[in-house]
C-alpha cells in the first residue's frame, strides 16, 4: 500500500523489546554491540518458543549485561532490571506484551577479567489483539 507502511511482527517485537530496556540499561544492543562501544552494556536476543496459538505466542528473551564496575554495582543495576520488568506488562496499538522472569541470572566469566557479565531470561507472553476498537 503506498504511502502506509506495516511494521513487520518481528520488527515490532525488537523494537519494543528495545525501547522497554532503553528504559533501564544506557546502552542496548540487538545480538551484538559494536566493538568500539563503553560500558555498561546490554545485548538482546529473543527466539520464538511456540508458534502462533492461542491465547498467546511465547518468547524466550535472553539478556546479556556487561560492565567495568565493581560486582556489587553490576548487581544491583541487574537487580533493578528485574525488579521493574519481571510481571510488568508492555502494549501496543495490536499487541501486548507480559514479562515473566525464569530465575536463571548467571555470572558468565569474561577473558578480560576486568568486565562483569551476567546473563538472564525472562520469558515474554505476546497476546496479539484480534480485532482493533
């Protein structure tokens, strides 16, 4: 349709996924950040679990944040980011979005062992709208 874009479901899905994190970590990055880029970090990726059904598609959001602080200080902006998306729901004009985290943080161990890096889930509920008022 010219002059009307549709936004792929995909390219909605980054883009909110993007923006909600954009919230809370200063940079954030899809599946790989630049090698040239500071810190604190976060890199995101997302991978479909079950294919379209209803009620809802489910999502499995993986997070990997990066940092030259002290453990304690990683800790705690991690714990921030848990504590404001776990359960937290996030719309759209079409679709809403319901984040659940698994329990799963882990410290992952670094060559440079000056960078702190801990990965978590959080697995993501996607309920499309059927019909728009």
């Amino acid at each position: 349709m010219k002059g009307s874009m549709k936004v792929s479901r995909t390219n909605e899905h980054k883009t909110v996924f993007f923006n909600l994190l954009s919230k809370y970590c200063p940079s954030v990055f899809l599946q790989l950040a630049p090698p040239d880029v500071g810190f604190p970090r976060t890199v995101y990726e997302f991978k479909q679990l079950s294919v379209e059904g209803f009620p809802y598609e489910k999502y499995i959001l993986t997070l990997n944040c990066f940092d030259k602080a002290q453990a304690e200080t990683m800790d705690e902006a991690v714990d921030a980011l848990i504590e404001n998306i776990d359960k937290s729901i996030y719309y759209t004009d079409s679709v809403y979005y319901q984040f659940f985290y698994n329990n799963d943080r882990q410290p992952i161990t670094e060559a440079d062992k000056a960078i702190k890096h801990i990965m978590l889930t959080f697995e993501v509920r996607v309920y499309v709208r059927l019909c728009k008022e």
